[in-house]
C-alpha cells in the first residue's frame, strides 16, 4: 500500500515539473513573436513624422513657420518672436484721408515698425521725417513686420505730401538718388519683350518697388544698344530722385509690359 501511494506521488511530481516546463517554454516563445509593447517609440516614428516635438504640442513658433511664412505679426504681439534687425522698408501703394489722420497703405517689405516710432518718407524729391500715429489691419496693433498689408497713420503730414511710389523707411537707412550703375537684361521677344535692343538716349520707363520713372542708359562698353537676351553694364540716369540702394532690382516697361530688367551694382548720385 506504501509503495503504491509513493509511485503515485512520484507520478504526480513527473507531471508538474512537465507542466512548469511547458509553461516557461511557451511563455518564451510570446516574448520572442509576440507585439513591441505600445509605449516603446520606433524610429520610424520620428522619420515619418508621426511623433511630434514637444515644442509643437505646447505651441512655440518653430523656424518653418517663418520660412513657409506662417508666422504672423500676432506672434510678435505676444513676444513669440522677434522682429527681423534689418531696417524698416514700406513702398506706398496707396494714399488716404481718413478721420483722424493721413493714412498710407501697403505692405512692410523688411523690417518691422511700431506706434510712436520715427521714421522718414522718401522718394521723388521729399526726405522728410514724422511720426507713426497708429498701425491698422482690420483692427489697431501695436507692430506690424515684414509681410503684413497694413495702414500707417502719420502725424502732421498732408495727403499732398504724399504719392505712391514713395517709400517710409528708418531714418538715414536708404537715400534719395537719381544715377546708378547696373547690370541690365533684355527680354527676348518670345520672352515678352520687344523686337528692337535697348538703344542709348532712349526714354525708358523704370519700375522700382511701387514708383515707375522715365530714364535713360549709358552702355559702359563701345556698343550703344542692349541686344535681345544679353545682359550690358549701363549708367542709368533718372528724370525724379527716389529711394534706392545697391542691390535693389527693377524692371523696364512699355506698354504695359516689362521689356527688360536690372540690378542696382553701385549709386553714383
């Protein structure tokens, strides 16, 4: 009877180390096949986009947006970010009296302005300073930057005054000039252009910014035109002085179509 109970119990042992055995192998094999668990990141994730910056979840302004031109003058309000250090620019467009004031329209090309700041109005003989008033959109804001269409109330200044093609700017950062060197390219027919060169004493209409200017050219070689599709180093010499600077581009127009176009190399007057 003794020995009965003992194989019994000896059977029963077999079975249960048998069956942890099973167990643990099994178990081995789920780690092995078995799913990633979810809160492990996969570097695939952040190729493909799909985990975010913690910077995008709380809201910071990132570099893009100011490259893919996201970023609205409302961040500058809000101290997100900085305006541009380059000086202030603002070709004008248009010319209004409004209660309150002589307001000009247009968009800031670089830079950025404020309510109360100084600033100058240049262009077509005038170089006179005053002072920002108020900055308008469809409401009143403090700044308005690089890309923003805005209205700019000025104080002590009469709509006579003022004309498209002048521009405001930072005092003392841009001149009133009437001579420049450039280099000029002429359109080529099937690119708009004209069938005839661009000749010397020639009246040519010149488009800078929001103004246009009747000039002429000088070639700076032995020719006295500009060939269709070549580019020539030329004086140009303007009948009114407006705001200019190395590096600015403009383009050459008649009839309501560009025939030609240019880059200021250097001012001479």
């Amino acid at each position: 009877m003794n020995r009965t109970i003992l194989i019994i119990l000896g059977i029963s042992l077999v079975c249960m180390i048998v069956f942890v055995i099973y167990l643990n192998f099994n178990r081995n094999q789920d780690t092995v096949v078995g799913i990633p668990q979810a809160q492990n990141v996969q570097p695939e994730n952040s190729q493909n986009g799909n985990v975010q910056p913690e910077n995008n979840q709380s809201g910071n302004v990132q570099p893009e947006d100011y490259q893919n031109g996201n970023a609205q003058s409302e961040d500058y309000q809000n101290g997100n970010a900085q305006p541009e250090a380059t000086p202030f620019l603002f070709p004008i467009e248009g010319v209004h009296t409004l209660p309150g004031g002589t307001v000009v329209t247009g968009t800031v090309e670089r830079g950025s302005v404020t309510a109360g700041d100084e600033i100058e109005i240049i262009g077509f003989g005038v170089k006179r300073r005053t002072t920002v008033l108020r900055i308008e959109t469809n409401e009143v804001v403090p700044i308005a930057v690089a890309g923003d269409s805005v209205g700019i109330f000025l104080t002590g200044i009469s709509p006579d005054e003022l004309e498209r093609g002048q521009v405001l700017a930072e005092p003392d950062s841009i001149g009133l000039h009437t001579e420049f060197r450039a280099s000029v390219y002429a359109l080529r027919r099937e690119e708009g252009g004209r069938d005839t060169p661009l000749s010397e004493n020639e009246i040519l209409q010149f488009y800078f910014r929001t103004n246009d200017v009747p000039g002429t050219i000088t070639l700076l070689s032995e020719a006295d035109e500009v060939s269709l599709g070549e580019t020539a180093y030329v004086t140009v010499e303007l009948d009114r002085s407006v705001a200019l600077e190395i590096d600015t581009i403009f383009a050459i127009r008649e009839d309501g179509r560009t025939i030609g176009q240019g880059t200021i190399l250097e001012i001479i007057e």
